[in-house]
C-alpha cells in the first residue's frame, strides 16, 4: 500500500511516498480502507519535531490520525462494527495511528459510524478536531446553557466545530477570527465575533465563564485571563499551562487547563448525531491528493485555513 513517510524531522519537502506493507487487524481490532485523511496542526508540528514527536520517536514515521473509510476486516472480537461498515475516527492518539495511508489498524471503539450526509471527505475533516472541541465542552468544562464562552480562532478546524457545539449547549458564543471571516461565522450560530487585527479583546467582551484558546501565544493567553470572570476557565489548547499562566491565573481569581483530546468512539457518534441532525456543519477548505501532501502542509503552515484541509486518498 502507499504511505507518507518521513526519514527526518524538517519542513513538508521532507514527506514522501513510500510502498510497504500493509497491517493486519490483531484482535479487537479493524482494517480500514482510507477514503480521506484529514490534516491537523498537530500533523505539521511532529513532522517539524514538535507536537507529539515524543511519542511517536525518531523517525521514520507515518503522521496521519484523521480517518474516514471503510471496514475491510475485522480481528477476533470485534462486535462493534463489520465489514463494509463507513466509519470514521481518531484511532491511537497520541500514539501513531499512520493515517497518511491507504489502510490502518485500530481498535474498532476508537473509530465510529460515518454521518450518512457528509462524504469521506467532509467526514475526514472531523475527527481530532471534533473530539477536542466536544471533550473540552463537555467533559472538561461542563458548559451549560446560558453560559458565555469564547473561542480563539474560531473559524479554524477546531474553532468552528466549537462554537457550533457551544451553541448546542446553549452557551453565548464569542470568536475572534479575521474580518473575512466574520459573515460565516455569524452563519454558525456565533454571537459576537471580533476582529483580532484590529481589536482587542479585553475591550470587545468580558465576564466570560469559558475561554478555549486556540492560539497559545502570550497575547490571547493574557486578554484570555484578563477576560474572564471571577472562577471562570481558561483552556490553553496549543500552549499548554505554565508556572508563568498558573500564576497569573491565580492572581485573577481564574483557572487555567491544558487539554490532550483522546480517542472517543462514543463521543464521535454523538458528534454523528448532531451533524446528522443539521445542527453541526463541517468546512474543508481544499483536498488534496496523497502524493501532494508537502503542498497541503505548506498551506496549513500559512495558519489562514477556513476550517480543514483533507487528503483524497481514493479519487
């Protein structure tokens, strides 16, 4: 089968197709037939030598781990799926799941029922970036209806899966995204969105209960505090926490969190239902074919995507 392999750590000039072998499904777990394979920041970090390269080691590696395909066999005690099944999935982050591939093995609960509206493509796009925005919601900050949240980059691949689940959940929903992108975000169900380039945000809003930074830089983290109110929860998503934020965020009277996502069967069919159900719409910008992935890299690296850029592993 083809693969995208990488024989040292640099830009996307250094991710190549490869021929090797392909896995077999070990009990509990399936082969998938990739259709499409979604691309995350996260994707080009490791390929550099950041993001999760600590896990993964020194390469060579394959990156990948946004899946949507097809069942094409399954191992002794699979009973979640069967053959011929359309799923999708995050399958062992942050372990390597080597997505940028025509086939993958996983166990079957990591990966879920593909919503019968959205293609392979479209379907491709929501994985990791889904699971985080819907774990950080619900399972992390418990929001509730009536709550008011802000999202930092809102109109990327997490930022616009977040602001419509927060909008599900009933919240008041702030997104700072560039002036373009402002209309479209309005389309989503977000409330008030600001212009980061030439707005601050600390004077746009405030009395915030929930702030999910998407940025991480030593700007939003600071307006980010600066913006919430007394207990309120700041997730710094990229950045993680540090003694530095932790300081700062107790002085406030705020909490501050980092967040992994992880690998969720159960949510993504709840993340089904609601694409299913009309209430969530996926945006993918632009598809790509396997052998030019180094070109979809380059234009993630440029950070100026509407939503998500997917690979067409099938067309």
């Amino acid at each position: 089968m083809r693969a995208i392999s990488q024989e040292e750590f640099g830009g996307p000039e250094v991710l190549q197709v490869i021929e090797t072998a392909r896995p077999e499904p070990l009990p509990t777990e399936v082969l998938v037939r990739v259709h499409a394979a979604g691309i995350n920041p996260v994707d080009a970090k490791t390929r550099a030598g950041g993001g999760v390269a600590g896990v993964l080691g020194a390469p060579p590696f394959v990156l990948g781990w946004d899946v949507s395909g097809v069942v094409e066999a399954v191992g002794h005690g699979v009973h979640t799926v069967a053959v011929g099944d359309e799923v999708y999935g995050m399958p062992w982050f942050p372990r390597a799941a080597s997505a940028y591939a025509d086939y993958v093995t996983a166990p079957s609960r990591h990966f879920a029922r593909k919503p019968a509206n959205l293609s392979h493509i479209d379907a491709a796009a929501v994985p990791l970036a889904g699971l985080t925005a819907y774990q950080i919601l619900t399972a992390l900050a418990d929001v509730q209806a009536g709550q008011r949240v802000l999202v930092h980059a809102a109109a990327g691949g997490v930022g616009h899966l977040a602001v419509q689940f927060a909008k599900q959940l009933g919240a008041f929903v702030v997104g700072t995204a560039s002036a373009a992108k402002h209309e479209w975000l309005r389309e989503l169900g977000v409330d008030e969105v600001i212009d980061y380039h030439s707005t601050s945000v600390a004077d746009a809003t405030g009395d915030l209960d929930l702030v999910v930074d998407l940025i991480g830089s030593e700007q939003t983290l600071a307006e980010s505090v600066a913006v919430l109110k007394p207990g309120g929860l700041l997730v710094a998503v990229p950045s993680g926490t540090s003694p530095e934020l932790l300081a700062t965020a107790a002085a406030a009277g705020v909490r501050v969190a980092g967040y992994l996502v992880e690998p969720d069967g159960h949510a993504l069919g709840e993340i089904t239902r609601l694409i299913e159900s009309g209430q969530v719409r996926v945006e993918v910008e632009q598809v790509f074919a396997l052998e030019k992935v180094a070109e979809a890299h380059r234009q993630l690296e440029e950070g100026r995507t509407r939503g998500k850029l997917v690979l067409d592993l099938v067309g």
